[in-house]
C-alpha cells in the first residue's frame, strides 16, 4: 500500500497513517559500530538503541520498507525480499529491483510466513512498523530497525540509517560512497542555484468524492531539508508531524502560499494528478499565482520523497532543472 493511498483511504487521520503519517516517540540514539570488517562477526547498534550481532555480514536480507529497500539496492545488495515490489517499482526508480526479489506482503503487513520462508540472515524495517510484528520476526531471523525520518534532524538521521546498512552488509566503502555523492550533489546544486531567495513547496495529494487534500511537506520533512541544503526556501510554514514534517490541509489552506513567488512541486508518480485533473476549473485554485505562473510543477515519476540518498539526488536534479528551466 503505497503512503498516499493510505492517506486517500484515512484522509481525516493523515497525522496517523501506516506508511509515512505515523508519530513515533523520540528517535533511539543514532546506530552505532563495533566492527569495521567486510567478514567475520559484525555489531550494530539500531534505531531502538538495541545491539544487533551477526556471525558476518548479511547476504540475505528481507527489506520491508521502501527507503531501506533503496539503500540496499545502491549499496550492491540485491534483497531476497522486499514488501510491495509492485509499488516500489512506481514510486522508486533510483534503484531497481532484480525480477527473483520476491514479494513478501504489504509494508503495513508484511507476511512474517514469506520472509521465514525466504531463511534470510537479516530483516530491514522501519520503527514505525511497532513491536508485534519485530518480535514475531525476531524468533527466527535477527532484525534490524532503522529509525526512518526524524522531522528534528532527517538528514542526519539519513546518513545514521545510510551506516548502519552498510554495516550490517558489509559495504562501509560502498554507504561512505553513497553519502559523499549526495553532499556533492547538494553543493553543486547550491551553486547552480545561486544565492537568490527561492521559495519552494512541495506537495501530494488525494481525492474522494470531489474533496481533494494536500498533504504538504512541511519544514523537517527530507525533501523540506534537502531543499535547505541545496539554498532553497520552504515557503510552508505550518508545523507537520514530528516524525515526517507533514501535515495536511486543503485548496483554500494552500492560499497561504499566494504571492510569496512560489515554485510548487508535487508528486503523482502513481498517474493519478489531483492537482492538475481534481483541481481543474477549481477558482481558489486557479488564482493562485504560482499556478497562473505555470509553476505549479510535477516531479517526474518514481521520485521517492521518503528513500535513500539516490532519490535525494533525483529530487534534488527534478528542483534544480525546474529552476534552471
């Protein structure tokens, strides 16, 4: 189930949604290592503050979220697992998955029988996923629980999730790697950029019926990061969630953008543009100054505004070109 069709389905509660709404409690200190070797016994610390010791570094690894999913694609560790393939396959493309990788349920209810059945050495998730489903696994394979965004420090938290895979893996060399083609990104685009004000919004958004909502990606949020870093502004101001930065609210909330010279970026990767079909012939809408401007803006399909450090460098390359266009 992909992160907006939950909140389509459940759009009152959209602070509370399985994939990407939920709160969870302050973050576990940051993942830690006691072992720098490709071979032999590794130790990690996770996002629960617990120690993880493996006899060597995973090879079989289930993945049940689609950001650890991505940074184990990139760190050139093909999962025997992952929950969602179908999905991943839309809505992430800066790492694709081979065709053997099986499926093992959604990411809200991954089958505990399917990854068993799979004998991996290692199970990636998510914090948000809760206990039950941790200590089911965990009768028979080691987890690891990444902590998955913290709207107080999600870049930093990026890189701590980046580490502990790669740790857990065997691929230190390969996440060092990861993480320094993103910081190079970051500067280039900072550059590319200039040192101009530029305002930004980002966006997704669901209908039912004829209401549509806007789930806006608000300051701590990856991407409202990521635009900082790169010298951008973001123009939303109202406090999301402390876990995503996000918070939901609707065409005449998004007035509150209107003539701050906006650059409005969202994401439909799914095919379904609410905001250019559901909102068509909308008057609130349709005043808007950015959208009259023609900078009400697409991402391209298979931006992952939630994953790894390649779709950072993908969001990052869709903001740069926009500006630049």
């Amino acid at each position: 189930m992909k992160r907006l069709t939950l909140f389509a389905a459940a759009a009152v509660a959209v602070m509370a949604v399985g994939a990407c709404g939920t709160t969870e409690e302050a973050a576990a200190p940051a993942p830690t290592s006691s072992s720098d070797a490709a071979t032999g016994p590794v130790t990690v610390k996770d996002g629960r503050g617990k120690e993880i010791t493996l006899p060597k570094p995973a090879t079989r690894v289930v993945s049940l979220e689609w950001g650890e999913t991505e940074m184990l694609v990139s760190l050139g560790v093909m999962p025997v697992g992952s929950a969602d393939t179908k999905g991943y396959a839309v809505w992430d493309t800066a790492a694709k998955l081979d065709p053997s990788v099986k499926d093992v349920g959604t990411r809200g209810e991954p089958s505990v029988d399917s990854v068993v059945a799979l004998q991996p050495d290692l199970v990636v998730m998510e914090a948000e996923r809760g206990a039950p489903i941790v200590a089911q696994l965990e009768k028979y394979v080691p987890v690891l629980v990444t902590i998955g965004s913290d709207a107080t420090r999600n870049l930093d938290r990026l890189r701590d999730d980046v580490t502990m895979i790669s740790t857990a893996v065997g691929k230190k060399a390969e996440g060092e790697k990861l993480l320094s083609d993103l910081d190079a990104r970051i500067a280039s685009a900072k550059t590319e950029l200039g040192a101009a004000s530029k305002p930004f919004a980002m966006a997704d958004g669901w209908k039912e019926g004829s209401t549509v909502s806007i789930r806006m990606f608000g300051k701590g949020s990856l991407v409202s990061d990521l635009g900082t870093a790169i010298g951008l502004e973001n123009a939303w101001t109202k406090a999301g969630d402390p876990q995503w930065g996000l918070g939901q609210t609707d065409v005449e909330g998004v007035k509150t953008l209107d003539g701050k010279g906006v650059r409005f970026f969202y994401n439909a990767s799914d095919g379904v543009d609410v905001f250019t079909d559901g909102l068509k012939g909308n008057a609130i809408w349709d005043a808007l100054d950015f959208v009259k401007a023609g900078n009400a803006q697409k991402l391209p399909p298979g931006i992952w505004t939630f994953g790894g450090p390649k779709s950072c460098i993908q969001w990052i390359d869709a903001v740069v070109a926009a500006y630049r266009a």
